[in-house]
C-alpha cells in the first residue's frame, strides 16, 4: 500500500493523469456536446492562455520554470492549467502556509542580531559582509562570533559524537529528519532517547511523512509516543477538507537538525539511515558531510525546530526558555540559517549565488544532484570564465539514474565556459557543500536542483573565516583525489540516444 501511495504522488503519475485526462476531455467533450465541443475546447484554451498571460506577468517565477509550465498549460489545455495551480505554485496564501508563515514570524522576532559580530566581520573581511548582512535581513538569521565548531568528513566520524553528545543531555533533546530508518544508527540512537525521555527530558522527533515512507510503520509516531517520546510526522498523505492541504504535500520538510539543551546542535547533509555511516552498502561508498555547533550559533537551529514543531502541532513554544546558556572564543563566524518554499525568498540559491559572485581566487562545490535554473548556471560560468577556478564533484555511482543523466546534460556547457567537473569513483556523494577563497564556506542540507531550490524546506550554516573553511577545503581536495575528472572528449562519447533522453528530461527538470 506504501509504494501505491508514493507512486501515486510522483510526478511521473501526475502527468500520465494529466495526459489521460486531456485525451478523456478531448473524447468526452465531442461526444457530449457534438458541434460545440469545438467552441467549448477553445474556450477553455482561452482560459489556459489567460492563466499563462498571468503567470509571465509575474517577476518572481523563475524562467526554466516558468518555460517548463508553459509548454504543458498550452498543450495540454486545460488539464496543463490545473496542474499547474495544484502543483505548480509556491503556495503562500493557503491556510496551511499561513500557520507557518505565524510560527516563522515568531522565530523570528525572537532572533535579533548584535550588531558586534557584524562589525567585527567587516573588519576582517569586507567582501563577505554582503552575503552576511542578506542573511540576516532576509532570513532573519543572525550572525555568531562565539560559536564553535567540528567538521565531520564522512558518517563513521559523526556518528560516535553524536550519540556521546546525546548521552549528555540534561535538558531536551530536539531531532527533525528528511529520513528516519531503523537499523544500527536509529537503534542506538533511539535507545538514548527513550533512556532520556523515561529520565524526564523534553525529547521531541519531528520526520518527514513522504521521505521516511518506507522506512517506518506507518503508525511509528504512535510508536514513539508510547516510550514517552514525542513525535509528529510531517505533512502525512490524509484525506483533508482544506485544499491547501494537498497542494502542501509538494513541499516536504527536508532538513537535518538534532539540538541538545539548546547548547548543542548537528546539522549537514545525513539522515538517521544505516547508509549513511556506511553500515549498509547502497551505491558503493556514501559520502556525505555533517557538523556540531556549539555556542550561541545553537539559538537559530533551536527556534527553527520549534518554529516547524509548532506549525505541525498547533502549538506556541516558549522560545526563550531554548536559549542557550555557554559562550566560546571562536576562531570564525558562523550564520546558520533556513530556507522556506512559502515566502517567494529563496534563500538557499541566493547565498550561493553571492559565493560565486564575490569570489577573487575558486569555489569548490559539492552536490548530489546539478539540475540548475539559467541563473545558476550563468553564475557559474561566468565565474569560471571571470578566472575563478570553480570545481564541481559530483556523484560517480547515481541513486537516481533520471538525476543523474540531467546533472551529466549541463557537463558540457560548463566544460567549455572551464568548469572542473569531478565524479566521485567510490560512490555516491550526498554533501551539499561550497567553499571559497580560503575566507567562506557552506554545508547544510540543500541539494543543488529545483525540489531543494524552490520547494523544500532547508537549513544550512555559513562559515566566514575560521579554521573549518580550510577543512571543508581540504575535505573537497580530497574527494577530488578519489575522483574522475570529466572532459569534453568524455561528452561527445555520449551515445545520441542518451543525449535525446537528456535534453526531454531537461524540459522538466524543475518536477524532479
């Protein structure tokens, strides 16, 4: 029953209906109404022209998106139209957006930036003040200058911090998931946190319904809930009475937080799944990032948790009493923040933007998935052809195979602009990762491709100078090492069959 509801959910059905309900209206109409089919017909394409005069109208649809939209509204009218107004929007208006706008306005207020770290950072370098000073005007994400860090390269070095940190809990223990699964980490995991929960602590769990479908029960909340744990999944496939209910199904909750006393936080690219430390072998060596914060730059991580835990449950957390109490000397900046589908600001793509477009010297990245909008995409060339020497690693084993023959169609165009390209020979490589000049760097949980972009929710960290740049650096070195680089002599062996299939799946690369 699972894998019907997920199937029943994916883009590849909707538009299989899409197609079988334009052909079911075309017969439909010229059997019920005869000589008036016609008339009806273009009337209702003249309602689909309409609805793509409007959305050209507007300046805050991206292009390739807009363009992907508007092929399918006008050939397949008015089924396309309707697809696009269930699918298709940023939601921001429906009921559902409207209590978590509440939640996140509340989160904010309550993240206020001192204007010390902010001057401080302008001392030490200029250039980044601007990336900085947008963060914190537009994401309401403050900027720390007493906030420490540990990078962890690879799952294995994570995990036992992890758990030794959960150990310590005194206080509450907040973790919010894309994917929970059980196996060796979520067992050990869990077993620390019913031990905390039967002790008294304030242990939450918060998971994505969509991504851990098949990974738990479906009534593990239930489950948790019964060891004194609680839990709530987010945005769970139900029958509703409020439209935007369903139109919310297309953005899931893709972030990977845990917050321990509001002191501690974990963060990056890695779900609780056995994958992920490499205890499960799935597509050769998984490679992914993470890192603990601890300090003040916890707060943010803190209040985004509950600012999702209270949308979920209708709640209104008391967010002061979250704050955290322990205050370092660190040797950089960090500025974590989070990226929301439902306030047409997208965050994530913007810093990485302004990374490229303020770099002297590289950008080194690392992603998943390379599925970019024309704005990314000229950001990046131009960089490379500006004299910024920008490398990109990618995946050498795929999860997706769809995926990963979008991400290899933009290889060539980067190539010739004098991009890098690197496919990682291990395995699959999930960090999401930039890293600049030796001064800036980001890890956290947005892939580079539309769902991550435009219709996730997504947390990460900004680093500015500090000794985790140079590791975050020398960690992308070092998957270059193990790494194929790709030329263009690799892209014209691409067999034409292949390369026809990339460029349909390039049309609808923002449904992937």
């Amino acid at each position: 029953m699972k894998k019907l509801i997920r199937g029943l959910l994916t883009r590849t059905f909707f538009i299989i209906v899409l197609g079988l309900v334009q052909i079911a209206l075309i017969v439909g109409l010229v059997l019920w109404l005869g000589a008036k089919s016609t008339w009806v017909y273009l009337a209702l394409t003249l309602v689909s022209v309409l609805i793509v005069i409007t959305m050209l109208d507007r300046d805050d649809i991206n292009p390739s998106y807009r363009l992907m939209w508007v092929a399918i509204i006008v050939f397949l009218p008015p089924t396309g139209t309707l697809f696009y107004l269930f699918w298709g929007q940023r939601s921001v208006h429906c009921a559902a957006a409207r209590r978590y706008s509440a939640a996140a306005a509340r989160g904010a207020e309550a993240l206020r930036q001192d204007p010390a770290p902010m001057r401080q950072l302008a001392v030490h370098t200029g250039k980044l003040t601007r990336s900085a000073v947008y963060l914190a005007r537009c994401a309401s994400a403050p900027l720390y200058g007493d906030t420490l860090c540990e990078y962890y390269p690879i799952g294995q070095q994570f995990f036992p911090r992890f758990l030794e940190e959960l150990e310590k809990a005194k206080r509450f223990i907040y973790l919010e998931y894309f994917i929970i699964e059980g196996g060796d980490m979520w067992d050990a995991t869990l077993a620390i946190l019913k031990a905390k929960a039967a002790a008294g602590l304030d242990v939450r769990v918060l998971y994505d319904a969509f991504g851990s479908m098949f990974t738990l029960p479906e009534d593990y909340a239930d489950t948790l809930r019964a060891a004194g744990i609680k839990c709530v999944p987010f945005s769970p496939v139900r029958l509703s009475r409020h439209v935007g209910d369903y139109v919310m199904l297309n953005h899931r909750d893709h972030r990977k937080i845990t917050v321990i006393d509001g002191d501690v936080a974990f963060t990056g690219g890695l779900n609780l799944a056995d994958e992920y430390i490499n205890r499960k072998k799935r597509f050769g060596v998984w490679k992914d990032t993470s890192l603990m914060l601890k300090g003040s730059g916890v707060y943010p991580m803190t209040v985004g948790f509950l600012s999702m835990w209270d949308y979920v449950t209708g709640s209104e957390s008391d967010l002061a009493a979250c704050a955290p109490t322990l205050r370092y000397a660190a040797d950089g900046y960090v500025q974590p923040y989070f990226d929301s589908p439902l306030d047409r600001e997208t965050v994530a793509e913007n810093v990485y933007l302004n990374l490229l477009q303020q770099a002297q010297r590289y950008v080194y990245i690392v992603t998943p998935y390379l599925i970019v909008d024309n704005e990314m995409l000229t950001a990046l060339r131009l960089a490379a052809k500006s004299g910024v020497d920008v490398r990109i690693v990618t995946p050498g084993i795929p999860d997706k195979w769809y995926a990963y023959w979008v991400t290899q169609s933009y290889y060539k165009t980067l190539l010739e602009a004098g991009v890098r390209i690197f496919q990682y020979t291990p395995g699959f490589i999930h960090a999401k990762m930039y890293v600049s000049d030796d001064e800036a760097a980001v890890v956290g949980s947005a892939n580079m491709d539309y769902r991550s972009l435009y219709l996730h929710f997504e947390n990460c960290c900004a680093f500015y100078g500090g000794r985790i740049v140079g590791e975050v650096r020398d960690d992308l070195l070092a998957a270059m090492d193990e790494s194929r680089e790709v030329n263009l002599a690799d892209i014209a062996r691409t067999p034409i069959p292949k390369q026809m299939a990339q460029s349909f799946l390039r049309i609808f690369s923002p449904l992937m």
